[in-house]
C-alpha cells in the first residue's frame, strides 16, 4: 500500500509563476554493480544519498510534492525514515516495478491517486545525489516550451564504436551529450508515453521520443553524477568536499549536577529508578536530560539552561526535564540546525546505571527526534573521590554535533 506521509500539506506551496511541479524519484534499484551495497543508504555529507535528493526537492519552491519510488523490501523503511524526516511537502513511498519505466509509471499512479500530480513531473534518479535548486528550474522552463526536456552535458572522451573489438566508427564528439536527470516533462506527455510504449527504453526521454515526441535540452552539470560502481562513491565525497560540502556543524558542550536527597525515586535519563535517594532540583532535577539540554542551546548560540528555562519560573517547578530537551531542539530547528550527534556521561558512585543505558539513549533519542544511532550516553565513577563520589551527588556532562544545510 501506498503510505501517505504528510496529507495535512498543502500541495501548492508558491506563487511562483515556475511552480507546478512535482517530482517522482527513482530508487528501485538493486544496485547490482555495488558490490552488495545498497548505495542509497551509502552517507555523503553525514546524509544518505536518497536524503539529498529529497531535502533539495523538499526546499524548492517550486515542488508541490513528490513520490520515492522503492524496492518492495524497502518501502517500510524508507517511509518510517521520511515521516520523521519533518519535511514540508507531502511525499508518498511506494513499489517499483520489474523495469525503470515500470517503476515510473508507478510513481505516475500514485501522483494521480494521491491528486499530487502537477502540471509538469520531474523524474529524477535517487542515485543522483547533486541535484540542485537550478536545475530544476532551467528544465522547468525548457518543458514549458517544448514539453519535455532533460539536463546534459558535452562529452569530455573521444567516443569510438567497436564491434568485435575492433574500432569501426568514430562519431563527432561535438554532436554528442550525455544524459542526466531531473527530466521534465508535461504531465500529459509523460503519462501518454506510458500508457503506449512498452519497448525496453533507458529512460523517460527515450520514451517520449519513441512515442513521437520533442525533447529539448537543458544545462546539466558534470558534478551531478550517477552513483553507480563503488568507486563513485568516493568520487561522490570528494565533490562535496571539493565545494566546501553541503553542511556546517556546531558544537556544544553542557554539564549539570545536582545533590542527592533522601527518599526516592530517582528520576535520570527519563527513567524511574528504584533507588533510596533523589535528586534535588526545582524541575525533576534530571541531570543528564539538562546537561543535553545545555549542549543543544550552547551549538545552536541560544544561551545557557538557566537563561531560557529559570528556576525562579513557578511554571518550572517538578517540570518533566524532557521538555526542556524538546523545547531546546525545537529552538534550534527554527534556526536550521538538528541534531547529527549527542554523547552524554553520567558521573555517579551509585547507583549502579549501565543496565539503563539503553533506555536513557531511547529516551534521549525521542526527545530530540532522531535515531539512536546518533546518542551515545556512558557511566562513570569518580571511584569514592569528592561529593559525587561519597554518594553525595550525581553529574552529567554531554556533547552535541548540530548539522545545518546550506540553502
């Protein structure tokens, strides 16, 4: 089944005369020259390469909506992976099919069904990391000319054909392009080639002109390769390292410690433990979620703790500490930044706390809405030296990476 991520978004997001767009992405592939790689799930730039593609379609205005079309055994995941994503626009993740053409003229079905389907559709290869915001303009402009249109550039190597190994013809270099993607095509145009061409074609294009269509071209850019073989991969990070890549990091430190009184719970990490003592605090005193909290508004230059959340604040008092993680990372999120990665300590002499580490980096996770691949958190003792380590005390200290795209 189709999973419809985000119905609650309007499908028209501008008034900008190029709009009327939107944008079926191809990742149906078994990327069968990776050796057994899924090179979709592959990070450029501390993102997946299909994450490029759909943040630069998610920022353009001129996108009302797209379609990921999938392998089957990928749908679930790709979609859980798009609805935490907080993107703007709807998009819809379903199946492909036996051949591209036939996963495209799945993602052509689910526009329609959905009603997503605008007056032009770009087709665009997920495997295709460095899409950009001009491109999709300038082949948005060339299709409303001629109806279809797709991005190329000159060829750099002589091209020879060969037949038996041997060399029997050598075309002129200058009449010669290679192809790339996002195509652009008149709606009507692209279902119409669909609905009557079923000879094997490479791409869309190719489609279009079996079926007696024009195809005008457009500026593509060399750096907007296909990731196909391995070594393109590290072709891939020397692009976006060549330009200085596509995202800026913070980082921020927090630190929090608070006394233990008597008579329990205590309240770490989000969890109640059974324990004879608690920590002193006029929130829940949660030393570990205010240290997160400390680091998420030190990376982002909002100010300290106590700053935005005062203990003078009767609205603060026995507050759940997770609210203020959430309100930290939300603050930051309105500044572009989320969160790449989070590594806390938490100083104790006891309790004992390793068998809660799992649920306090779950916890922690949820609270700033990212995977828990991304939030380390460890135990440490002071081995009986100071306050903490006379039982008087418990700390936390953490790190966070913030990450922001560049627009």
């Amino acid at each position: 089944m189709p999973n419809d991520l985000m119905t609650d978004v309007p499908t028209q997001r501008s008034n900008d005369p190029y709009a009327g767009l939107s944008v079926i992405i191809v990742a149906a592939g078994q990327s069968t020259r990776m050796e057994g790689v899924d090179k979709l799930a592959l990070d450029i730039g501390s993102r997946s390469i299909l994450w490029h593609s759909l943040e630069v379609v998610d920022r353009s205005p001129l996108v009302s909506g797209a379609v990921v079309v999938t392998h089957e055994t990928k749908v679930a995941d790709i979609s859980e992976s798009i609805a935490n994503g907080n993107f703007s626009m709807p998009i819809r993740v379903v199946s492909g099919g036996a051949r591209r053409q036939d996963s495209v003229r799945n993602g052509i079905g689910e526009l329609d069904r959905a009603q997503m389907a605008s007056e032009f559709i770009a087709v665009h290869d997920a495997a295709r990391p460095f899409v950009n915001e001009d491109m999709l303009k300038r082949g948005l402009a060339a299709a409303r000319h001629v109806g279809a249109a797709i991005p190329v550039v000159p060829l750099k190597d002589t091209i020879k054909r060969v037949e038996h190994g041997i060399v029997v013809d050598t075309p002129d270099r200058e009449a010669m392009f290679s192809v790339q993607t996002p195509q652009v095509f008149r709606a009507e145009i692209l279902r119409a080639a669909h609905q009557t061409v079923e000879a094997d074609v490479t791409d869309d294009a190719s489609m279009v002109e079996v079926a007696g269509g024009l195809v005008a071209t457009f500026e593509g850019a060399y750096e907007n390769i296909k990731i196909t073989t391995p070594s393109d991969i590290d072709i891939a990070r020397a692009i976006a390292a060549e330009s200085g890549g596509e995202w800026t990091y913070r980082w921020g430190s927090g630190f929090d410690g608070h006394k233990l009184l008597e008579g329990g719970p205590l309240k770490l990490g989000g969890c109640e433990i059974e324990f004879d003592m608690r920590l002193q605090g006029h929130s829940d005193g949660d030393v570990l979620f205010h240290a997160v909290a400390s680091a998420i508004l030190g990376a982002a230059g909002l100010g300290d703790l106590g700053g935005r959340f005062p203990s003078t604040d009767p609205k603060y008092a026995g507050a759940d500490s997770s609210t203020f993680i959430r309100d930290a990372t939300l603050e930051a999120r309105a500044l572009g930044w989320c969160i790449d990665h989070l590594d806390a300590t938490i100083i104790a002499q006891r309790p004992r706390l390793a068998a809660y580490v799992p649920d306090f980096e779950a916890n922690i996770a949820d609270a700033v809405d990212t995977e828990t691949d991304r939030v380390n958190i460890k135990v440490t003792s002071t081995d009986e030296v100071g306050a903490i380590g006379q039982g008087e005390g418990i700390a936390a200290q953490a790190i966070v990476t913030l990450r922001r795209q560049s627009s």
